[in-house]
C-alpha cells in the first residue's frame, strides 16, 4: 500500500500600492510618471497596467510568468488561488485538495476515489496537505474458465470483473442437489410440480441478493394460477392460500376463512392507533393508514419516513403495493456505533467479532452477531501451534501457516506439497489462491491401488467407485448385493439397514463411529457415515460432546474419516463487543430484548423479552393482547400487527389457538409477505365420534382405521381407510405409502409432496429430505422435507409444552406458540408424523405408546410445569401395538418396520430405563416374539423354533434372567443356539457355552 505526502504554504506578499518610486518598466527601467497607457508597470513581482496614465493592478509574477489576480489552477492534487488581493496585501493561497477525480475537498476530511484509492486532505494553520493511500492490488480468485459449485446446488463460473481481476460469479442452481441435470440458469425461475396432472406446484426462483445465493419458492401453481405468496385462490366452493411457512418455505393449503374482519365505514372523524399503525377515519369513508408506530416507544414515522432503533435497525414506513395497508420495514441494520449496514454489510470489530446485515425471507433483514476467534498471541520465535486445521510456525514474531492439520492437532503434519495415503484417499496438502487446503485428490482400493475421480474397479466382491461430488469433494463408494464392506474387519459383510461401529480412542477417551449400511451405489448397498458413539449415547455429525471437563467435536472432513476431534477450551468461549463470555454463559443485546448464549465458541440467539417476559425463540407469545413474535436468528423481536383471526361469527381467535366447526378442527395462524401480515384460519384436524384426529393422520378405532385428510379438491374428509391405505397402515405406519420424500437424506426434490393434499415447497440442501424422519424435541408436517419446527422450551430452554390461556399481572400470556401454530400443535408434546401427532415409522424421544394400543402415536402427559413425563405404566415401543420391532439395541424398543428408529424405556425418577410391572420389553419382530438377531437383555428357552422370548421382570420392572433360561446374543447367523449355549460372531457352526451365577445370570462379556 503506497503512501503520498505534500504540503503547500501558502504564501503572501506585503505591499503598499501607492505612486511611490520603485516602479520600473518591463526591462527593469524606472518607469515614467505618469505612465503610458498601453504599458505594464511593475513593481516588484507585481504587475499594472497603465489605463489612462494610471496604475491599475493585473496580478503578479511568479517564475518570471506574468499571472493574472485570482487565477486558480489545480496542480499536484492541491487548488491554488493566484495573486489575489486582501487590502494592501497580495496573496498566492492554497484552498484545499482535489482528488485524481476532481473531487474539491476544503476541510480536513476523508474520502474515497472511483479507483479505490483512499483520499486524505488535513487542514493546517498554514496550508493543506494530502495524504494518498493506493488499494490493495486484487488477487485473483479464479482462473477464466474454472467451474465450481457450492452447497451442492449453486454453481459458480469464473469471469473477468475487471482488467485482470477474475472472480467467482453464480451462474446457475440445480433444483436437485447435486445434479447438474436440473440446471436453472441464474435470474430464471423454474415450475416445479407435485401433481402427476401438473395442476399443483411451486415456482422457484435463482437468484442472487447481496453477496447470497439463492434458490427458493417466490410462489405457488394451481390449475395454471399462480399464487404469491399470502394471497387466497378462490374458485366456486374451493378456497386455498399460499402460505409463507417459515423462512424461504411455501405451502398451499385450504382455508376456512381469510380470518380478516369486514372493515366498515368510519362513524365520525377521528385519528386512533391500533395493531401499530395510526389510522384517520372521515365520517362514511374506510379508515386510512396515514403513519407506522414503532412498538417500543410508540414513537410516530410518517409514510417515507424513517427511524433508527438505537444499535439495531433503521426502518422505514411504507405503503404496500395495494395502497390498502403500511408496512414497517427494515431498512438497514445499524452497526455498533449506529452507522448503516446494507443487506450483505460486515462490520469486523477490534476483538475480531463483527455485525453482519443478513436477508431474511420473514423479516427483511437480520442483525448478526458472530463471535471473534481467538486472537493469536505474541509467538516465540520457531514456536509452532495448530488452528483451523492448520500448523503455524512463529517467523518475525508473526504466526505464518506452513502445513496441514487433517486431525486438528499436532499427531499428524502434512507438508505443504506432500501427499498422505489414508486407508481409502490419497491427500495433498498444497497452496491454493493465497490459501492452505488439504483434500482428497484420489480414491484407494482394498489394494492401495489408485482410482482417479470417475474410475471404477472390482476387487473381490466389492466394487469400488471413486466418485466426485458436485461440490468437487471425492467420495469412495464400496457396494456389494448383498450388503456393505465392514469399516474395519476384512472380510465381513454388514447387512442392508444395520449399523456397524468402529472402535477409536481419542485422548484417553474410548468412542465408536457408527456407520449404516443402505442402498446404494453400482452394486446395490454402500456405507454411510452416521455419527459417533460416546458412554452409549449417539451424537450426529457436526455435534459436540462434553467428557468429564473436555468437550468433543464429531466431524467428517471432506472425504476424510469420521471421528471426534477435541476443542482447546480456549475455541470454546465467545468474544463480542470487547467483552468474553465462557462456555455457557448468557447475555444481552444493547436494547436488553435479546438473549444470547455462548455455546461452544458460537453465539446462539435463545431468547426475547418483551415486558420482561421472557418468549423462546421461534415462538409466539401474547403480552398486552398483542402477539409478540421471537425469531432464532437476528437482534430484537417481531410485533405481529394483528391481533388473532376473526371466524365467520365475528369471534376473535388467538394466534394458535383452534375451535371446531362441523367435524373438522381449525387453528389460527397467520402468513407473511412483502413485511404484511395476514390472519388466516386453516383446518388441523378432523373429529370423529369425539375423537380428534390431526390432519392427514389416522387412529384405530371400533376394529377399522379412521383417516383425516385433504381430498383432491382440498377438501377436508375424514372416512375409515380405504383397502390401499390399510395396506400401508400394516406396512409403514402411516396411511399413504406415497410420496413421502426419499427416505435417504441424500437430497431428494426440493418440492415434495406429503402424504396427503397438503404440499409444501423448501429448498433442499442434500442433507434433509428424510422422508418421516424426525429428530428428538421436533416437530415436522408429513411432507417429507426435513425442516422440523422445535419444541416450546421453558426457562431454561428446556423442551416443554404448555397450556394455552395461562396469563397474570403482567398482562403477558405465559404460554408460547410454535412459529407457525397451523402446522404444529400448539398445547401437546408433537412427536411422529403429520402434524407431529399420529403414526410414524419413526418416532421420536417424548412420545409413548400404551401396551397393547391401537397403533397410534400418543404423547407423554406433561407436569404442571408443562415438561413432558414418561407414565410408569407406558412403554414407548413404537406402533402396531408397541410390540413391532427389528433388532432392537440394549435398553431401547423399536417401531414396526426398523430402520434403526429406537425409543428409550420409561425411566424412573433418577432417569434409569425400567420395564413397567406386568409389561415386557418389546424385542424383536412379530410382537416381540420373533428375530433374527437377538440382542442383549433377552432370551430363548432350549428347543424353541426361532421365538424370542421376553426376559421377566421383578417388582420394579427390571429384567432378570430365569435360572432354567439363557441368554442368546449371537450375530448374522446366530438364531438358535441350544441349551446354556451361545455363539460369538464369525462361528457358525459351534455354540460356546455359557457361563452363568448360581441363579442362572449371564455373565457374558460384550463381545458376544
């Protein structure tokens, strides 16, 4: 970076301009007097014109130029006035700084050329001076022509910004995630439909805003209408809406109503506030929106007018499209000093954090904040330290990166330009665009062959495929018929569905990685990283674990192998606003509205306070009979300006709150679009013989399956399941086997139709189209997109569910309401499918099941503080009578169908899993009674024909090992082991006997 410096003084010639002698002609002779018209007279550096024999003043000399009075000229960046007279005196002044652009600058001030050179003019008693300082030169990010495609779905193309200057720019979207075949071409929109007739669908759109990438649905396809976003489509008798469902997510959807009132006539002249807008009424006409009220103050902003909220946002008051409305709108985000942050605008602070304006789909735009690393000390010299994956060596009492990390730590270094054959990649570790990376630039197989990105090989009976992902990641897939090439035993199969796990130690800290055998690749089945295993608990990948006082991180490197790496404590704490925060610990924003917590080295947003009532994120709450909206992300929160949903009758109804009309349950919620918010009423359920059954779910009653559900014409219909439907009942659970997202997480359509006449639209990102997966304290409507809404937490973020109508002498309603109370049950714990209520195959931690029930998902009961409670007389046990199950693990039932979907044993009041008195342990298939892998905790008496039988309980539930029985563990082929016998993995043909207590308690080890 160049520096320029220069200092003029401007100078002055003292003169007494008088007849005195001294004047002289031009060749320096004394001039005559009086002096010739016609002639110049000089006196000094002085110059006069003789105008009827008098002296009259022309400018000066300078350099022996002649310059005329008040000549300016602009030279070496600075303005000069010339020879300008002051009384008796004569000036040559500089009046200030011109830039290389002409930009005249009078003042000690600073500004920016169009060259990006920055332009400094000081002011100074005798002078000005400037300072020029020449912008970084532009490292080229890219080479012309070089592709790439990020998160799977945007892909980038390398062009000239500028005279040698390359750079990444988006040049289109896959619809799919990763595959180029579902190109859209960026600034295009794509018709995406869920109907086989191509009546029903959404419109998406690739576009870029900002420094974002997007692709995401701007609206909805019916019959060939389309529908934006919070508009009703109404034909004769049919009325459905096109719902903003949360951020960058549509559904259409019938409607009761629109929930709006029929605004009337104004009886007399008046202004009045309400829902924060102030309205003029004139006697006869419809009241009209004439200013914004901002909710914390109720300070007035006239329409175009704006506000700055102190340290958050600055919003400005506008009129909707439709001139019928206003509309608060964030305009700007305002950094720490409360100067103006566009959409895309960082602001790094001292400490290394910074504030970031992001976009947001529901609000406009999100004030960030994103804690600072920590800074690097000052190093001895030759002194080396690992970060961020890489090694740093101390060179000039500076840390310079010089080699790759792969494990995060110091027990494996790879050189800059070195290689590393691992068990199935090869990686380099070499320099790219100024950067360090370390990837996988070649596959291995089973013989440390090489395979190149697209080549493929048999070797045995594995086929070996090496893969390159859109993302331009390497993916080895090893695929068989008939099941999966074991993570770590040579020669060992694990079968389609089941899970192998891998034994590791990290710091003295024994663990396992789990894999999953499922369908895929060339040859039918490959393994999939699942997560890692510590003291028996599951953690997913990307999750932190805390062992004693350390705390654990489960990654998968690109390419690389799943494992935990451990996180210095000093990652773990937060930096923000000069001030830390350890591990745990929460705080404030500026406003004391939002609530922060540091956790693990990341600030989470995990709360909002609105007449020091604390509301959760993501949920709704009353205070003042106005709805106060938390969201999860971004400084402060949202006042919704309405106040509930009017029914036909005129009722009001709260947001979330529901009412049944006919047999058919309806709950308010609302839409927005374009920063308007719009009540709505839609339907959520059906009642049947005074039973309630969620939307596009079923129960079991009187001997047949009742289903309620939208029809093909959007109708809401509950009737006994038709033979199909029973069919898929016995099979899945669920009553429409049809289009239920993929099932295998890799990135199905991004619009997936559920099982019903509901359709949603979301992005997907490769990772969430679980078909009916769901994840502990979540909720999902069955449409198979992976975008589950949490549950309510209490005060200590704990996962809750609450009464709806609680209220004291704040005025503030202490029960809370999902973000988007239409989907989500609002006064139950949601677990399982449609709705988060009913059948699923895979249930999810908070639900149970009674013994012998009628296949339908029921929640726990909840404690008088709304934190859900496992009855002692309940088993969570999955579905069909809670007795279906496929190779349950230790301590855990499983629901009809698998699929490794398993569900904890009630606990009692320390949290122990027990079996309920008079109840069994559901294991196995065919209720319990049947499988082929028995697991640890039960039983087969000698002789029998394959039938598992349960282990017996004592009198507090616990299971115990009869002294004429024996426990039969076995492995793939171990089904039938004979009396005081089992059999370890890999003998197929010895049974080993059993050890066993004077009572007949096992005394096996793990191994079996």
């Amino acid at each position: 970076m160049k520096s320029v410096i220069f200092l003029l003084i401007s100078s002055c010639l003292l003169v007494r301009l008088s007849d005195a002698a001294g004047y002289t002609d031009k060749s320096g002779n004394p001039a005559p007097n009086p002096c010739k018209d016609g002639e110049n007279v000089y006196f000094d550096t002085l110059v006069f014109n003789c105008i009827d024999g008098k002296k009259v003043y022309y400018g000066c000399k300078i350099n022996n130029d002649e310059i005329k009075q008040d000549t300016i000229k602009d030279e070496n960046n600075l303005r000069t006035l010339y020879c300008h007279k002051d009384g008796n005196s004569v000036k040559t002044i500089v009046t200030g700084c011109v830039t290389d652009d002409n930009q005249f600058i009078n003042e000690t001030k600073t500004v920016k050329q169009v060259d990006g050179t920055e332009f400094s003019c000081n002011k100074q008693s005798n002078g000005f001076s400037y300072i020029k300082k020449s912008p970084p030169t532009k490292v080229s990010d890219c080479s012309k022509g070089e592709t790439k495609v990020v998160a799977s779905r945007y892909a980038l193309e390398c062009y000239e910004e500028s005279a040698g200057y390359f750079t990444f720019k988006l040049a289109a979207c896959f619809s799919t995630p990763d595959d180029p075949k579902t190109r859209i071409e960026v600034t295009k929109s794509y018709d995406d439909y869920v109907s086989d007739d191509k009546q029903l669908g959404f419109r998406y759109s690739c576009h870029v805003q900002g420094n974002s990438f997007f692709y995401e649905p701007i609206g909805c396809l019916l019959g060939g209408q389309f529908i934006s976003p919070g508009n009703i489509f109404q034909n004769g008798s049919l009325t459905v809406m096109c719902m903003r469902d949360g951020p960058q997510r549509l559904r259409l959807r019938p409607v009761y109503s629109s929930g709006n009132v029929d605004e009337k006539s104004c009886t007399e002249t008046k202004t009045y506030i309400e829902d924060n807008f102030k309205y003029e009424c004139q006697t006869g006409k419809q009241p009209k929106p004439i200013a914004c009220v901002f909710f914390k103050n109720q300070k007035e902003i006239p329409i175009g007018s704006t506000y700055n909220d102190d340290k958050a946002y600055q919003y400005r008051c506008e009129q909707t499209s439709d001139s019928k409305h206003l509309a608060l709108v964030k305009a700007a985000c305002l950094d720490d000093e409360n100067q103006l942050l566009g959409e895309g605008g960082k602001k790094s602070l001292s400490d290394g954090s910074r504030i970031e304006c992001q976009k947001s789909a529901d609000d406009g735009l999100l004030r960030v904040i994103v804690a600072g690393k920590p800074p690097f000390e000052q190093c001895k010299e030759g002194e080396k330290v690992v970060r961020d994956y890489l090694q740093y060596r101390c060179e000039g009492k500076q840390l310079k990166a010089f080699a790759c990390a792969p494990l995060n730590n110091d027990s494996m270094i790879i050189e800059i330009g070195k290689t590393y054959d691992s068990d199935n990649y090869q990686y380099k570790c070499e320099e790219q665009s100024k950067a360090i990376i370390y990837h996988a630039i070649a596959c291995l197989d089973l013989d440390k062959k090489v395979l190149m990105p697209g080549e493929k090989r048999q070797v045995k009976i594995f086929t070996y495929e090496c893969q390159r992902k859109a993302n331009n990641d390497l993916a080895l897939v090893i695929s068989n018929e008939n099941g999966c090439k074991h993570p770590a035993l040579q020669g060992k199969l694990v079968r389609p569905n089941d899970i192998a796990e891998v034994p590791r130690t990290i710091k003295q800290l024994d663990y396992k990685t789990l894999f999953q055998c499922v369908v895929g690749g060339d040859k039918g089945y490959s393994l999939v990283d699942v997560g890692c295993k510590v003291d028996g608990k599951k953690y997913d990948i990307g999750n932190y674990v805390k062992h004693q006082e350390d705390v654990y991180k489960c990654v998968r490197p690109n390419a690389g192998v799943l494992h935990l790496i451990y996180i210095p404590s000093s990652e773990l704490i937060c930096r923000y606003g000069n001030k830390v925060y350890r591990n745990g610990d929460e705080f404030k924003s500026h406003d004391g509205i939002s609530q922060y917590q540091c956790i693990n080295g990341i600030i989470v947003k995990t709360g909002c306070f609105v007449h020091d009532k604390r509301i959760p994120v993501n949920q709704l709450m009353y205070c003042n009979n106005d709805p106060y909206f938390c969201p999860g992300k971004g400084e402060g929160v949202i006042p919704i300006p309405i106040r509930g949903c009017y029914r036909k009758n005129g009722q009001l109804i709260k947001i979330g709150d529901t009412f049944n009309e006919k047999d058919i349950v309806y709950t308010c919620s609302y839409t927005q679009n374009e920063n308007v918010f719009k009540p709505v009423i839609v339907p959520t359920g059906c009642v049947y013989n005074g039973k309630t059954i969620p939307l596009n779910s079923f129960i079991f009653f009187e001997s047949k399956n009742i289903v309620c559900e939208v029809d093909n014409s959007f109708i809401v219909i509950v009737h006994p399941a038709n033979p199909q439907q029973e069919q898929c009942i016995k099979k899945t659970a669920t009553y429409n086997c049809q289009g239920n997202g993929n099932g295998n997480g890799d990135g199905g359509q991004a619009t997936t139709p559920s099982s019903n006449n509901e359709y949603t639209a979301t992005p997907s990102n490769g990772n969430g189209n679980n078909g009916n997966e769901q994840n502990p304290g979540t909720t999902k409507g069955g449409n198979g997109s992976g975008n589950e809404n949490g549950f309510p937490g209490d005060d200590d973020n704990v996962k809750s569910t609450t009464p709806h109508g609680s209220t004291d002498e704040d005025d503030c309603d202490d029960s809370t309401t999902p973000a988007f109370p239409a989907v989500n049950p609002h006064d139950h714990t949601a677990t399982g499918s449609p709705n988060g209520q009913g059948n699923t195959n895979s249930p999810d931690f908070g639900s149970t099941k009674k013994h012998g029930g009628e296949g339908n998902e029921n929640q726990f009961p909840t404690d008088q503080e709304g934190n859900p409670v496992t009855p002692q007389d309940h088993t969570a046990t999955g579905s069909n009578e809670g007795q279906n199950s496929h190779g349950p693990k230790d301590g855990t039932t499983k629901s009809h169908s698998g699929g490794n979907n398993e569900q904890g044993f009630p606990t009692d009041e320390e949290g122990h899993p027990i079996t309920p008195p008079g109840h069994y342990t559901a294991t196995g298939a065919s209720g319990g009674l049947n499988t082929n892998n028995p697991n640890q905790q039960t039983t087969k008496k000698h002789g029998g024909s394959d039938h598992e039988q349960t282990l017996p309980t004592d009198e507090n539930g616990n299971p115990v090992t009869a002294p004429v029985d024996y426990t039969a563990t076995g492995g793939n082929v171990n089904t039938n082991p004979g009396q005081g016998t089992t059999k370890t993995t890999g003998n197929v043909d010895h049974g080993n006997p059993f050890p066993t207590d004077e009572n007949g308690n096992s005394e096996q080890d793990d191994k079996n």
